[in-house]
C-alpha cells in the first residue's frame, strides 16, 4: 500500500541523519557501510590516497575490452544520478558515470551525477524535499538500505518492475537474502548493486602471544569470549593497553546484526509486527552488557575516544589496541591499504547456542528510483550497467563485495584465482539464513532508536532490558499499526 508523500517526509524526516554511511565517512563502494570512520580519520599521506584513488577507477575501453556491450536501446536523453559515496568510492563511481556516458554517447545518453551527503539525501531529508518539490533526480543510490527500505514502504519510490522488464533485469536469480530489501509488498522497489559478507577479522600474531590457536579461531560464543579475554591487556593503573575484542567498535549506528547473529527476528512482514523482547534478543543485550560491565564502561569509553575510523592509519585493529573486530568484507581493503604489514584472518561470526552459525547478513547499497523521477528507463538501464560483471570486477577485487547471486561468483577474478577469504564468503553468502533484518516502514527510525538503546545498555543507564525492550517495541508497534 502506498503511502502519501507528506506522511512520508514527516515519517523520515524524523529519522534524519540516523545511520551514518558512505555519505558521510566511507571509502567503501561496496555495502552498507555505516560501520567505518569519518572523513576527518582519513589519512593525511596524499600520495597514498591517491594511489588507492587510482586503483579504483575504470574506463570504457577496459570495460569493452573485458567484453561489456552497449545495450540495443532507442532510449536517448540525459537523467540525474545522486550518488550517497564518499572518498575512494566518490572516485570509482565518478568513474563508472564516465564509463558509461562514453559507451552510450552516440545514442544520446548521459548521467550526470551529484554525490550528496548523508545517504543521497535521505538520512537528512534533501531527497524528500526534492521529492515534494518536483526536482526528484531520477536515480539514487544510498549506503543505507534500513532508511532507504522506509522510503519504498512509504511511498516514495517507484515501483520497478516495468522498468526492469524494459531493460531485461531479472532478480529472480539474487540471493533470498537480497529479496529482504528488494521487495516491498511482494513488488520491487530497490536493486542491491552487490551485496558483503559479515566476518570477525582476527590476528593470528596477538592471538599466539596469548597463547591461543590461530589455526582454529573461535565458533561459538563462549570461545569468542575466551578469546576476548585472552587476548586483552590491562595496565596498573587499570586503564586498558590492548582490548580482545569490544564487539558493537565497528558496528557503532548498525542496530541488527549482532541480534540477527543471536538468532532473533525483529520483525515479521507476514503479519506486520516487532518482537523485540524475544529471549534472543535479551540474551545479545546482556552479552553486551556483561563487556560492559566485565570491562568498565567507562575505560572502554576513554579508550575508544581517540581511536581512528576504519579507514584511517589508526584503527584499533590496526595498530594492535584491538585482536578482533567484527566487521564486514571491506575492512580487507582498509588493511590493505593503510595497514599493509598488519597479519589478518578471518572467520564466521561465532554465535550462541541456537544462533545463526556460519551465515551473514547482507549489507549492501541499493539502487532506488525516486517519486517524480522523469526518465526511470534510462535510471534502469544504468542499473544493468551497474551490475555488469565487467564493471563490478574492480569493485570486487577491491572490497570483496560478492555478487547478488551464486553463479555469479564464477565470474570474478577472485574466485578464479582461488582466494580463501573470497571462498569463505561464497560458503556464508549461501546460509539459508541470511537476510536484512529489521526491514519494515519505520526501519530507520527504529534503528536510531535502538542503537541509542543499545548504548544506555552498554554503559549502564538501563538495567530493566526486558522492560525497555518492550516500551520500544509498543511503541514502534503503534507506530507500524498506524501505517496500515
């Protein structure tokens, strides 16, 4: 069901600036990426920014020489392109926009791109005031897929599906997972460019000096634990010098993946309701608590304050203060980019008794086309050029961002050339029980919501989990009913 464009804006105008992405601090073309540093943490060694920067580019003739086509089309005409990426990912769309203006400039077709700030405008509502207006650009892709998963349940995308048919996009093929976010109402409204894997990245030099097995890294939760405290040390003074592990470092405004990993459901769209006080999901808030409490949430505090974003020099992974993250495939990147001698591994996410081992959820970027967009086939026909292979092959040799699908997976350099980490993603991506969690018309501001949440857990302020659980999900429950 439809909802009007008013009731919308003043929906997501509340959840502004919610999650942080690619708008904001990412270098990642890859995913969702609300889980990494702020631009500010980038590093200051030009030359080497610039070497990442260039790497990442691609041209047309690379794109034809790896066997890319134009599409037969007798669509022409220009469209506009908001683009939510920052840094090295700013650089590689900018690139792909080149690309494809050069393929398609005989039959008249043009993109031209603004990359705004803060999920293409829809963390902040720039998009849907653009909507209101009637200056809607025609095509937007937003690091956020939960807030942008709000705007198809609230009315403010197009319906794809003729669109898709024109241009012969099929998604019939992409992983169950994806579907999570490309169907609202059993109709689709966003397209996953390529989707990521969730992984606990570990050391295996920490891990032997603290006299555990790198060779078998942890699989349940107990033994992440165990690890944890192993690998943590502690000054005289009581403040920390090196930390195992604080599980929520780099998944500080991603609200559901750790409950996702403990096996709870935040929301079923067959019957339109929350269950946020599932024994699930009390039991991922007081593992949380209990690194609070285990480890003083005040230290943690003073110890995490001058740490550097993801994709900065001084990340705690990367400069020893932390043995394990847990993070997404991108994070390989940033290590090797800024941290090129750090040793690394990586492992699925270990899991409770009951959990979902050995799976993932999908962060990804998505595709959408805005109410008002003016040439929605030509936003569509972009959108295949986007998922082309060719085009997607630096994206993934760069971030290990997986394709949408399985057969996919064949066709990728990584795969071809046998890398054990890309092979690892390959055998989580196919879990049956991956997903998107969480994906409902109010998924944004339930988000900021619970991460704030999750934070008054963490450092104490709410003891009474149970009950606060329930105070929001009645809340956002009310809010989901009134929707209907």
């Amino acid at each position: 069901m439809k909802k009007k464009l008013a009731a919308a804006f003043l929906t997501l105008c509340m959840a502004a600036g919610t999650l942080a992405g690619c708008g904001g601090d990412s270098s990642s073309a890859s995913g969702d990426t609300s889980t990494t540093g702020t631009e500010e943490n980038k590093t200051e060694d030009k030359g080497e920014t610039t070497e990442a920067q260039e790497s990442v580019k691609m041209t047309a003739e690379e794109l034809k020489s790896m066997g890319l086509e134009t599409e037969d089309t007798d669509l022409t005409g220009e469209f506009t392109y908001w683009s939510a990426f920052t840094g090295d990912s700013q650089v590689w769309d900018q690139s792909r926009v080149d690309a494809f203006n050069e393929l398609y400039k005989d039959k008249g077709i043009k993109c031209n791109v603004q990359f705004v700030p803060d999920g293409a405008g829809i963390n902040n509502g720039k998009l849907l005031s653009a909507i209101a207006g009637g200056q809607a650009p025609d095509l937007v892709i937003c690091d956020n897929a939960t807030a942008a998963y709000s705007y198809a349940a609230n009315g403010s995308f197009e319906m794809l599906e003729p669109y898709l048919e024109q241009v012969n996009l099929n998604v019939d093929n992409f992983f169950d997972g994806c579907k999570d976010v490309i169907y609202y109402k059993d109709e689709p409204y966003l397209i996953p460019q390529d989707t990521n894997v969730m992984l606990l990245y570990y050391n295996p030099d920490i891990a032997k000096e603290a006299g555990l097995d790198p060779e078998n890294p942890p699989k349940t939760l107990d033994e992440l634990d165990q690890w944890a405290e192993a690998m943590t040390i502690q000054n005289d003074d009581g403040s920390y010098a090196r930390f195992g592990l604080i599980p929520w470092l780099d998944l500080k405004d991603d609200a559901f993946t750790l409950p996702f990993f403990f096996g709870a459901d935040v929301y079923d769209a067959d019957t339109n309701k929350l269950n946020l006080t599932s024994p699930q999901m009390v039991s991922c808030m007081e593992w949380l608590q209990s690194y609070g409490e285990k480890y003083d949430p005040e230290r943690i505090s003073s110890f995490t304050s001058g740490l550097g974003g993801m994709f900065s020099p001084d990340h705690a992974f990367m400069t020893g203060k932390v043995g394990m993250t847990i993070t997404g495939n991108w994070f390989s990147n940033a290590l090797r980019v800024y941290a090129p001698d750090v040793n690394y591994e990586v492992c699925a996410v270990p899991v409770p008794e009951g959990g979902r081992a050995d799976s993932t959820t999908f962060q990804t970027n998505v595709f959408a086309v805005p109410k008002g967009s003016q040439n929605p086939e030509l936003a569509a026909l972009f959108i295949k050029f986007c998922m082309s292979g060719a085009v997607n092959e630096d994206n993934f040799a760069q971030w290990r961002s997986i394709p949408t699908s399985d057969a996919e997976f064949d066709n990728v350099s990584l795969t071809k050339d046998g890398d054990e980490m890309y092979k690892l993603e390959r055998e989580l991506a196919n879990s049956p029980e991956n997903g998107i969690p969480a994906l409902c018309s109010c998924s944004a501001e339930l988000a900021k919501a619970f991460v704030t949440f999750r934070e008054g857990v963490i450092y104490g302020n709410i003891t009474d989990i149970q009950g606060e659980l329930q105070k929001l999900q009645d809340k956002y429950q009310t809010e989901l009913d009134n929707a209907e």
